[in-house]
C-alpha cells in the first residue's frame, strides 16, 4: 500500500467514527471559518467560486463515476462552478471524455491561484446540514475558491445530470475509435450479471458483497419478460450478449435462449461501451452497468432495490428482487 493510500484509509476510518458525531464538522477549518464570517455573502464579488469530488482511486469505475457526477451535480445546487479532477485511469479519462472542455482542480490551484478548500460530508436530504454547506460556501464568496468535496460524498438521484452526461459522452473525442461487435440488423440486449469479487460474499457472509448478489434464475426471469416486451421491433430479431465473468458453464440458465452471446472475457472499457449502445440493457446490483445505463438511450430493465434512483421515464422500467417486471 502506497503512503496515500494509507493516508486515505486513515481519513476513511477517522471519518466513519465521527460523521455522526455532535462535533464533526467542527473538525473543518472551512466550517468553523464560516462561523468566524457569517456575512461574507455580502461582499462584492467579480468570480463564481468552484466545486469539485475527487474520484475515488481506490474503487472501480463505476464508483469513481459516481464520484464525480455527485461534483458535477453539486457544483450546480450550490450555484458554483464546476472544477474536474480526473479518473485514475487515463484509459478511462479519455474514453469517458468527461473532462474535455472543463477546467481541472489543479489548473485552478497551479495556474490561476485558486484556493483549495474541503468541505465536510453532507446528507443532501438533511437540510442542517445543506444550510451549513452553503453558509461555508459564501463565507468564502470574497475569496478565489475551489471546494473540495470530501472523498465519496453521496449523491442518491445520479440521474439528475444525466443529460450533461449523455452530452458530453458521446461528444468526447473517444468515440471517434470505438468498435462495437452488435450487429446492425439485430435488436441487441445486454445483460450484465455481477459476479466477480461479489461471489466471495457468498462463503464469507461480507453484508456489503451479499447486499448485490443476485442468482442467474433472477435474470433469466427478466431476460424472458423483455423477449416478451412491446418494444420490441418485429422486423429485428433479438440478440443476447451476456457480459459477466467466469466461464458459460456458470451459466446454465441461459442454454436455451436462442442467439445468445457470451462476452466473459470481454475488457471493462469494451463492456461498458457495449452495455451503453445496447438496444435494451439489463442491469445488476452494479455501479457497473448502473452508469452506462445512464448513458444508454434505449430501453434499460433495473433492480428496484438499489443504492441510486432511477427516472420517471418509460425507457426504466423496474424489476422486484424475484424478476418480475413492475409497473410505474
């Protein structure tokens, strides 16, 4: 383990022991700052200040992406503007293409002298804790700033900036190289079946791996409704490209489905494309195939029970712990 890293994990553990504490944001220096400056809102001002979330380095991209889109949505509630930072992964950086027309964090502390402030954790849902986020926001309004979120600050509704998202993914200079395997005459469905580390959950009893597992039997169910499915175009027939890990023998399940394709040894980058121009996408319990839903503008079948929210739009359509399709 690298130093920041360990540095990482030490702040991870004081944070988990005092977020629910009486004193924790007294632990900020921004906090206690904005007691100190209560009118400082009221001072001219000739800049917008930024905001900004680190994407986590120590998580999978899925996770990180949730990361940054929580920045990027913030930056808009607090009336700031938005500083990128970018994903460890440059292979990632640039396929996203997330950053391309955005000033990053560390251009605004090198280049142009902004200061670098972090700000506590805050529940979005909490209006406490909002006014004291934007109390620390204009106590710096007179000053040159970019905020820091504090590392994997949650964002629920992620679908709220999914339209800035879509826009700049498929704007990104990335897509002018990506190879797609799909067919154009066939109708294509993705299914993404989380297993991977999650499988150890299974022996280990991990809450936080058990928490996404889902059998085969559960998408096998959903795979059957969506063949079903009105959407469906008659003139294109459907085919299957199932994206997961291990070997077809674990998938047993899935034998009979007719033009199915298995894409086990398929990279993460070409996955994800994958999952995000799929006609129809199956998700899991997954950050994983949850962000190219975001990007994908076809059909996309969910897990009801999951940690993010999905949007009132006929293209979501919703699946019960069993499979079954629901209504909304």
């Amino acid at each position: 383990m690298s130093f920041a890293q360990k540095l990482r994990a030490v702040r991870t553990v004081l944070i988990a022991k005092t977020r629910n504490k009486q004193y924790y944001y007294r632990l900020y220096p921004s906090y206690r700052y904005a007691i100190k400056h209560p009118a400082a809102g009221n001072k001219n001002t000739d800049h917008v200040n930024y905001l900004a979330a680190r994407p986590n380095p120590d998580s999978g991209i899925g996770h990180q992406m949730a990361n940054w889109i929580a920045g990027y949505y913030f930056a808009q509630v607090l009336g700031l503007n938005f500083a990128h930072m970018p994903f460890s992964s440059p292979k990632w950086e640039n396929f996203l293409g997330f950053g391309e027309g955005e000033i990053t964090l560390e251009d605004l502390v090198k280049r142009k002298h902004f200061k670098k402030v972090r700000i506590p954790h805050f529940n979005e849902a909490n209006e406490a804790e909002m006014t004291a986020i934007r109390e620390i926001v204009d106590a710096y309004a007179d000053q040159r700033v970019v905020f820091l979120c504090e590392q994997d600050q949650f964002y629920k509704a992620q679908f709220g900036v999914m339209e800035d998202l879509q826009r700049k993914f498929y704007s990104a200079s990335a897509r002018r190289n990506d190879h797609l395997i799909y067919r154009p005459d066939e109708f294509h469905i993705a299914v993404h079946v989380r297993r991977g580390d999650i499988v150890i959950g299974q022996t280990n009893q991990d809450p936080g791996l058990t928490k996404r597992w889902q059998d085969n039997s559960y998408f096998l169910r959903v795979l059957e409704q969506a063949l079903s499915l009105p959407q469906l175009p008659e003139d294109k027939p459907a085919a299957v490209y199932l994206f997961s890990q291990g070997e077809e023998k674990d998938f047993p399940e899935f034998s009979a489905i007719p033009n199915l394709h298995y894409c086990l040894d398929m990279g993460p980058v070409d996955s994800f494309l994958h999952m995000v121009n799929a006609d129809l996408l199956i998700t899991s319990k997954s950050s994983f195939s949850y962000k190219p839903a975001l990007l994908n503008k076809g059909l996309k079948i969910c897990p009801q029970n999951f940690w993010h929210g999905y949007p009132e739009d006929p293209s979501w359509i919703l699946a019960d712990d069993t499979g079954t399709l629901l209504s909304r």
